[in-house]
C-alpha cells in the first residue's frame, strides 16, 4: 500500500491537518538547515514531496465531494 492510498483512507479534515503538520515540518527543517544543524538534507525533499502527495488527493476528494 502507497502513501498516497494511505492519505485516500483519511477524511478530508485529516489530509488538511497532516500538511498543516507536514509544513511546520518544513519550516522547521529549513530553519535547522539555515542554522547548519540539519544532518539529513534528504528530509527536506521527502516532506516536500509528502505535502505535494497530500494537495493532490485533497483536491481528488475536494472533486469527488461534488460530484
């Protein structure tokens, strides 16, 4: 099973409080890597990746709710 099936299982308040979270994630790791004392600089592209997995099947169900 996929992350991205994983994030279709949830609501969409859930999907919305997990890039909510995902972000200040981001935050935080760019703030560690301005401050150079961030180890795993990978970290940075996986959130990112994860907040864009999260928006695209936000905008699924946001589509599929209408329908």
């Amino acid at each position: 099973m996929s992350v991205a099936d994983k994030l279709r299982e949830l609501g969409i308040e859930e999907i919305q409080q997990k890039e909510k979270d995902l972000r200040q994630e981001l935050f935080n790791l760019r703030f560690q890597q301005a401050t150079h004392q961030l180890e795993n600089i990978m970290r940075i592209r996986t959130v990112r990746r994860s907040i864009a997995r999260a928006k695209t099947v936000l905008a699924e169900k946001v589509v599929e709710s209408e329908v």
